[in-house]
C-alpha cells in the first residue's frame, strides 16, 4: 500500500472515531460547486498569489484529455491576474503532462496527496509562500486534508462527473461514509455551498 493510501486511510479512521483535529483537517475552507464559481478576484484582494489545482474530476472529468474551452478561459483570466497556477495531481505523467501544456502551466503528477511534501515542492516550484496560496480539489481526503495539514487555505469543489478510477474510486467510497459523519457533527453539509 502506498503511503497517501496509508495516509487516508488514518484521516478516515481518526474521522470516524470522531477526532476534533482530524474533523477539522477535512473540513474545507471554502465549498463551491465549481471552479467557475469561485470569486477568484476576492482571493486577490485578500492578497492570494498562488492556486494549486488537481486535476481528475476538479478541471477535467476522471482521465479525460479533453480540457474545455472555459477551463483555458478561467486561466487566461487567472493568468491575466497574475496569479501563479500549477497543477498537483497523483495520476501519472502521461495524464499530467497534455493538461499541463494545453492550459501552460506547470505541473506535479504522481504528487502523493495529502504528503505535505506535494504541497512543499509546489511551492518552491513556484517561490510561493503557504499562506498567499489556495489549493482547489474534489477530494477531501486528499486535496483537502494535504492543503489543511500544510496550512493552505484548501477550497473543495463538487466531482465534474460521477466517473472514477481505481484511485479516485476508493477515496470517493470512504468521502460518501465521512461526509455522512461530518452531516452528524454538523460541519459539512452536501450542496450547501460558502
């Protein structure tokens, strides 16, 4: 097993036991449904230079090449803002790298979220600092709880498509029965978006 599947897989444990710390590490910040929805002018307002996007079922539907023609729009606009934009993912080269080029970006593939060492490499990549950066997935376990535990402000999007890998497939099975205990503890609720 893979350390990020080893990693999850405690987050989902200490979750369910009903740890404080760890509830809060997968609580996101921020919730929108998706990527177009988020106020990314307020984030450069409240002095936000750096964006880390996943990938799979967060900007393009789960191993799709395709990217749509609003995707390169969004990040034009964001490029024109002047952000600093790349994008961490845990598929593999040949899925990172087309996304990454057509959209001209750089990129992480095989990033090992949620490692906090995804997110280091990230920002030194980009000579970023964790505090002027957001970290944007569908993941909790991964995108979110990586961002949180490395001090990013971590915004969770609604899945594009209902469509999942091996990998994206067993960490959506494991969100499905956490969210439903995070609807218990009251700190998070589907669809209600802030």
């Amino acid at each position: 097993m893979k350390l990020k599947h080893i990693l999850m897989l405690k987050t989902f444990i200490k979750v369910m036991f009903g740890s404080k710390d760890e509830i809060a590490r997968v609580t996101p910040d921020n919730y929108f449904p998706n990527i177009y929805e988020i106020d990314y002018d307020k984030l450069k307002e409240k002095n936000y230079d750096t964006i880390l996007f996943d990938i799979d079922n967060t900007i393009t539907e789960v191993d799709d090449l395709t990217v749509p023609q609003k995707t390169i729009e969004l990040f034009y606009k964001l490029k024109k803002l002047n952000f600093k934009i790349l994008l961490i993912s845990n598929n593999h080269q040949q899925r990172v790298a087309p996304i990454s080029q057509k959209l001209g970006v750089p990129s992480i593939s095989e990033a090992g979220k949620p490692n906090i060492k995804a997110y280091q490499k990230a920002l030194k990549i980009l000579s970023s600092k964790k505090e002027k950066t957001v970290a944007i997935g569908d993941q909790i376990l991964s995108d979110i709880v990586g961002a949180k535990k490395y001090g990013i402000k971590a915004i969770l999007v609604d899945q594009l498509s209902k469509k999942n890998n091996m990998q994206t497939g067993m960490a959506q099975k494991l969100q499905k029965h956490m969210i439903k205990k995070l609807i218990k503890k009251n700190k998070f609720q589907p669809h209600k978006y802030y």
